[in-house]
C-alpha cells in the first residue's frame, strides 16, 4: 500500500510539471523537532536536523514540492522501556523522512504545504504526513522560516501507536 501511494505521489508531482517553466527552487534547511506523542517519548523528546525541500517554479499558487529531512535524537531520560510482553520498544535513534506534495502560496510572502512518504525509523519503513505554515522573511525569497507537525503512522509494531511532533525551520535558499 505505502508504495503504491508514494508512486501515485510522486507520479502526479511529475505530471503537474510538465509545461510549466523548469525553474527550481532548492533550500536548505535547520530544524529543530520536538516530540509531541511516542510510546517512548522520554527517550526521544527532541532532536536536531537538516533538511533540503525543492520545488518547481510555476505562475500557479500551486507547486510540487520534495520535502527530504534527517533528524537525530540527542536526548535520552536513560529508562529502559518494556512491553507488556516482556520485549523492548525499538530505539528511535533518528528519523530521515522522504515526503513529496504540494505547495500553495496565497500571498507573496507565506505558504503552505503538505506533503506525504515514507519515514525511516528504528530500521522500519512507516507512511508518514507533514503539513507546515512557511513564511519568507523579505521580496527576495532567500530566508525562510517553517512550522511542520509530522506525523508517522504505526511506529509501535505492537500497538499501532504513531510518533507526532512538531518541526520548527530556517532556511537558506541554495539556487
């Protein structure tokens, strides 16, 4: 299922950029991300990461976007977790995201976007969804800052728990 909605994705990203002009956006991004729920939130409540998001250029308010992200979790309350049926959760460690979506543009200055894909956890593959407020800090689109609840689906084997947080951006864009 999740590689027929990450094929469906990024098909339909693909088509939508045909005819338009080709130019792309890429920026770079620092991001700081803060758990909100997990089955072990004490041993993963923040981490730091970076990023890259692309986007095609169009006279559209709507543009395809890529959302690529790796965070690593630094922090640990050092409690070992067990479940009720005497195994261990998986340790988060990190989390690299590889989401694909739109992006809408209402106003010169702000955005929106929403993208989907795979998150890559704890040695697993879960589906996972993003929607962020972005914002350009002047004309000329060079900073930008973002706001992102994250969501991964089905982090917990057992429970079918998911793993939400939410993702605070800046960035610099490259070209």
């Amino acid at each position: 299922m999740l590689k027929l909605i990450t094929t469906v994705l990024l098909s339909s990203v693909l088509l939508c950029s045909f005819g338009q002009d080709r130019k792309i956006s890429v920026l770079l991004n620092g991001q700081f991300t803060g758990t909100i729920y997990d089955k072990t939130m004490g041993n993963n409540p923040w981490a730091m990461g970076i990023g890259v998001q692309g986007y095609l250029n169009s006279k559209s308010k709507f543009k395809p976007t890529v959302d690529i992200t790796a965070d690593i979790y630094l922090e640990d309350d050092k409690v070992l977790r067990e479940n009720p049926d005497g195994t261990f959760p998986e340790d988060l460690g990190g989390v690299v995201n590889l989401f694909a979506g739109v992006s809408y543009s209402p106003k010169n200055k702000i955005y929106f976007s929403f993208v989907l894909g795979p998150g890559l956890m704890a040695g697993r593959t879960c589906f996972g969804i993003k929607p962020s407020f972005g914002f350009y800090f002047s004309e000329s689109k060079r900073w930008t800052g973002k706001i992102s609840y994250i969501n991964i689906f089905n982090r917990d084997k057992e429970s079918g728990q998911d793993f939400m947080s939410v993702s605070f951006t800046i960035g610099v864009r490259l070209y």
